[in-house]
C-alpha cells in the first residue's frame, strides 16, 4: 500500500466520521429543541423537572 491510497483511505474516513458526527449534533439539537417546548405543558414539566415539586417546601438541618 502506498501514501497515496493511505491518504485516500484516511480521508473517506473522516469524511464519513464528520457525517455522522453532523448526523449527531442534528439530532441533539432537535431534542433539546423538543424539550424545551415540553416544557410549556404541566404534565410534560413535572417529569422533566422535578425540582419544581420541591419548591415552597422548607429546608431543615438535623
């Protein structure tokens, strides 16, 4: 094997690498995207957020 095909054989591997990792960031962009909209509904809110259940309540040391 020569440079050559190595140089070749390198770049259609990282060709596809920056595919899928532009696959990758599409789709967590798309989640975060959806979760931000979940949150505008109550019962969607009360899974993803827990904390709000906590709120109001009074914290005590022992």
């Amino acid at each position: 094997m020569n440079d050559r095909d190595r140089n070749r054989r390198a770049a259609e591997w990282f060709a596809a690498a920056e595919s899928w990792i532009r696959k990758g960031i599409a789709v967590l962009a798309a989640l975060l995207v959806l979760a931000q909209l979940a949150l505008h509904y109550p019962a969607a809110r009360s899974l993803l957020t827990p904390a709000v259940h906590g709120e109001g309540t009074r914290y005590r040391s022992e």
